[in-house]
C-alpha cells in the first residue's frame, strides 16, 4: 500500500542555480546533497512539510537524467510513494500489471530502497516506490 508522496524529483540542469531558486522559492536550504554514481545523478533534497523535493543533475552526459533533459527539458522527472514494504508492493503491482523498470530494489538516494514504474503503465508518469533503510541496515 503506498503510504504518502515522499517527493517529488525535478532534473536539472545546473544544480547549483536550481538550488539557488529553491532555496528562495522554499525558504529553505536544501538539507542534503547526495552523489548516486550508479545512477550518474547528483541530488539535492528540499523537506516541504511532511514531502520532499529532490532536484537530479547529470554527472554524465549517459545518465538517465542527462537523457530525459536532452529530450524533454528540465522540469518534473518522478513521484515518488513512501511504501511499508518495497518487496510486497512490487510484488502487488506487477500482479495488477504494472510494469517494472528493475526487477529487485535497488539503493537510491536519501537512505532509501527504491523501484520505478515504467511510464507507459502509468499514464505517461514515472513512478517511484522507495522505503527507508533502517539505520545500520546495509539492504
């Protein structure tokens, strides 16, 4: 069952001016800066309220995100849903025919395990499930 939105992701161009312009339009400092080198992403995290913004740079120019701007632009890449547990969820959407871009959780930013939907199985919208690594878990 998803939980709540746990954020938003918006790729970027240049993370340090998107940073910039959160930080102003939030009010907030971004309150985490994470590398994904599997990923080829650099990440930036804003909390607003009880959801969260993640801003995604390329680190290389083969990198998904590096890709999704070259053909769309900057602007929203993923939602993302906070899960009980990933496995289950996974489990229950392939069931109901979704369509999964990895077959087992993979680690992703902000302490997280994490499975992407495919956009053609949700109207267009790439969709992220994530749960949180307990401290000290090394998932």
């Amino acid at each position: 069952m998803l939980k709540h939105v746990e954020h938003i992701g918006l790729a970027v161009a240049d993370l340090a001016t998107a940073n910039a312009l959160y930080t102003k339009l939030l009010g907030t400092e971004p309150y985490k800066m994470e590398e994904v080198e599997s990923e080829g992403v650099m990440t930036s995290f804003f909390q607003t309220g009880q959801s969260k913004i993640e801003l995604l740079a390329a680190t290389t120019p083969q990198s998904p995100i590096a890709q999704f701007i070259e053909k769309r632009g900057e602007g929203i890449h993923h939602i993302a849903f906070e899960v009980a547990d990933i496995h289950v969820e996974m489990e229950r959407l392939k069931a109901e025919g979704f369509r999964l871009l990895n077959e087992t959780p993979k680690r992703g930013a902000d302490n997280k395990l994490i499975c992407f939907i495919h956009p053609k199985s949700a109207h267009g919208v790439l969709v992220e499930l994530c749960q949180s690594i307990p401290d000290g878990d090394d998932a």
